[in-house]
C-alpha cells in the first residue's frame, strides 16, 4: 500500500525542472556557497541542511535590517530556488521581512527524490534552521505555501500553535481533488490540506486567482472558509496559476496582512471588530503544544471532513498537460479506491 502511495504522490504532485535552473558554486574569496546564475549579496546565504530522511535541501536566507518578521516560503511546482530568487528578494524588500525559501528533495540542487513525506521532512529541516541557525521564534514566522508548497506549509502550521500567520497563494484541498472533485478522503489521496487547514490556530490569508485553470479558485475558498483566523482573502480577478505576483493588488494586500498580524492581537482591529476590511481577523481559538510526530500520524490518518519573474511562468507552463497526463493514468487506482476504501482504514 505504501509503494502505490508514493507512486500516487509522484504521479499527482512533482515536476522539478530538468535540468535545474542554477548549479551551486563556491566562492573563490570567502568559500560561501552562491547560486551560479546570480552574483554575492550580503544579505542573502545560501546553505545545505539535512533532514530526517537523509537527504540534504538547498536553502537561501535573506536578511533585511528593519525585520520583525520572517517568512517561510514553500514554493510551488515546475520551479526551483534559481527561478524564484527575484521573487524571494523583491518580497523581502517590499514586506520588510527576513525570507527563507527552499529547494524540495529532487528539486533544484537538493538530493533525494520528491515525494509528499520527504517536503514534510524538508520544511521540519529548514524550520529548525531558522530557529537554531537564525534565532527565529515561533511568533514571530509567517508560513508561505504556494501550490504544492500548500501541503507541507499546513502540515507544520497544523503543529505549531504560536505562528504568526500563514499564507495559502493557490493552495490546493489536496492532490486528487486537484483532478476530482471527490467528497472525501481517500487512504491514496496527498497534501489533504482539507483535514489539516482546521488545526491551524493562526490568522490566515488566502490568495487564488479567478481564472486559475491548474488549481480551481474554489480550493482557497472552501480553505478559507474551513479557516479558524480567517484574514480578508484577496481573489484576484482574471488571475492565473502563475501570474499573482503581476497583480497590484497581489503586493499591496501581502502588505497589509503583514502589517497587521506583526501588531500585538489588542490592537489589530480597527473600528468595528466585524467590519469587512483588509484588517479584519476573527478572534483566535485556544490550542495546545503538538509534537512533530505524534501530531502528523494523527492529521494523516483522519478519513472525515476535515513570481514575479517571467523565469517562473514560463517554466511552470507544463503543469497543465502534466496534471492532464496524471488524471489518465491515476484513473483505475481511483476506481479501485472507490471499490475497497470502505474495508480499508489506516486507523
């Protein structure tokens, strides 16, 4: 059962650039590790961190003098740290925020091969590089997923009950009803985003474009709405898969949200406290500590409801036949699912 998992997972869910869009290089003066395809910058590093799963991801921290938060940034598909370094950089700035992004197992120069467990060991990787490496706490991290980076982004926030906040830029419910508008949670299915979104204690902002033909705009609607914090989501009009961060509105409203949850939450509302605007947060549930392991054996297993750069676009532009491909060849799993999901249960 585990082998047709991850076999599902690869099939629904990866496609790294091939080749890679950078090669990691060391510089000749100080021996720090750059990314080939841009020069040395200050304030952005490039490093190796190994995970659980014995692989080693390639990530890039970016520091900025005024920040009082920093962001995790799990990027998406068909795209690597060497096409999303602008990006990382132009966010930094614009949010006045220290930013770390990162290469998945298989991704990039990272080691390993993609899968849905290994982002999970990933993200717990970089994590505890920001906290251990960089002094980070847990209050003071915003949580970024983008697409597939949705899945390991809720995966840490559902278990970490101090964040600052999270950010979902066209997340997915999860990966077969990224193909299927199916009612429930099959044992094979990946990233159920649907389970987990209800576990997270911090203020959430929701970004989908209307016109997304990848990631339909209804899977950030029904996680907002399954959201406990809900933030005034920004559905942005005629927006595709990849082009938000073209959109005005895409930086101004990032902007605002990061503004207000980096207030103490006694001063985030702004007259009415159930006005509808930009600064609008509902009041935060209570939530206890959850330990990596136990916690994710526990959201996995739940059955019941539960760029700015012309680099990027263009390389994700093969996502649409690749998810095309997946759906055709996922077909009789899904029916034999349907078939046996009712004797199966994984506790």
């Amino acid at each position: 059962m585990g082998g047709v998992t991850s076999s599902m997972a690869a099939k629904l869910a990866f496609f790294p650039p091939n080749p890679p869009s950078y090669k990691l290089v060391a510089d000749e003066m100080t021996g720090l590790l750059l990314l080939s395809t841009f020069p040395h910058r200050e304030n952005v590093e490039i490093l190796k961190l190994p995970t659980r799963k014995g692989t080693e991801v390639v990530a890039m921290y970016i520091r900025h003098p005024m920040a009082t938060s920093t962001l995790l940034y799990s990027h998406g598909n068909a795209a690597d740290l060497g096409q999303m370094y602008e990006l990382f950089v132009e966010l930094s700035i614009h949010l006045r925020v220290n930013l770390m992004g990162y290469d998945y197992s298989g991704y990039g120069q990272s080691s390993g091969k993609p899968s849905e467990q290994h982002t999970y060991a990933d993200i717990e990787a970089v994590y505890k590089c920001m906290e251990e490496g960089y002094g980070a706490k847990q209050e003071d991290i915003i949580l970024y997923g983008q697409s597939v980076g949705s899945g390991p982004t809720l995966d840490l926030a559902a278990r970490l009950p101090h964040l600052r906040a999270v950010v979902l830029h066209s997340p997915i419910l999860s990966g077969l009803r990224v193909m299927y508008p199916v009612k429930k949670s099959y044992w094979f299915d990946i990233y159920k985003n649907i389970d987990k979104i209800q576990l997270v204690d911090c203020p959430v902002l929701v970004i989908h474009g209307t016109a997304d033909e990848v990631v339909d705009c209804s899977h950030g609607k029904q996680l907002w709405e399954l959201s406990k914090e809900k933030y005034e989501p920004l559905w942005l009009k005629g927006g595709n898969h990849c082009d938000l961060e073209h959109h005005p509105e895409y930086i101004r409203h990032l902007k605002k949200f990061v503004s207000t949850v980096e207030k103490p939450p006694s001063q985030r509302y702004t007259g009415s406290r159930r006005r509808s605007t930009d600064q609008q947060l509902l009041p935060p549930r209570k939530s206890t500590d959850i330990v990596f392991e136990a916690s994710r054996k526990s959201t996995d297993r739940r059955e019941k409801p539960r760029h700015s750069t012309d680099k990027v676009e263009r390389s994700r532009r093969s996502v649409d036949c690749c998810l095309e491909k997946s759906r055709k060849s996922v077909d009789h799993q899904l029916e034999r699912g349907r078939k046996s999901v009712d004797r199966i249960r994984t506790g």
